[in-house]
C-alpha cells in the first residue's frame, strides 16, 4: 500500500513541474512527427528531448503563449524574458533572442 501513496505522489509532482502550455501541438518532447500534432523539431542541442510545434509565417499564426521564431522555416516557440521561464521544458531550456518571422525584430524564446 505504501509503495501506491509514494507512486501517486511521484506522479502528481511530475504533473506539478509541466507548464499546462505543453500539447502534441506545442512543447511536448518528441522523436518524430507522429509523436506531435504537426512537427517535432528533433532531439538536439537546441531541442534538448525534441520539441512539438507548429510550422508558421507570422506571429498570429501560433498558439498562446508562443511566437513565431524565423528558425527552423518557421516555428511555433513559448515566448520567455529569463531562462527560468523556460525550466519547465527541462533542465537544458533557456531564453535566448531570435528573429521574428516575418517581424524585423529579435524575441526571447525557449531554446537549448
């Protein structure tokens, strides 16, 4: 019985520490697009366990909380102004600058 309580209290912390933000359509961690509702950015250094998103050509085109990166052809990324916005993503997530797609301008976004 105990081994139960120690298992539902391990589950709800790791509930606990994922944004509501994340989906197979933003955020969640992926190995290929049939793990996401459209593209999985792959597994690497500036992906750390691959990242779901959105393909877009302008920042209207994206979800919430995220922008429109001009990285990768164009992608759906969380918006953030400090790398601890970003540690829900993991541990190797952080704020960086890119350009805005479509914008002329440079936003902060979750990226390894």
């Amino acid at each position: 019985m105990r081994s139960a309580w120690i298992a539902i209290a391990v589950a709800g912390a790791l509930v606990a520490c994922e944004s509501s933000d994340v989906s197979r359509e933003v955020g969640a961690r992926c190995t290929s697009s049939d793990d996401c509702d459209e593209r999985c950015l792959a597994p690497s250094t500036a992906y750390p366990g691959g990242f779901c998103s959105l393909a877009c050509e302008r920042d209207g085109d994206c979800p919430g909380s995220t922008t429109c990166a001009d990285v990768d052809g164009g992608v759906c990324l969380f918006t953030c102004t400090t790398d601890a916005e970003c540690a829900f993503l993991g541990p190797d997530w952080g704020c960086e600058a890119v350009d805005l797609r479509g914008g002329g301008i440079k936003v902060r976004v979750c990226r390894g």
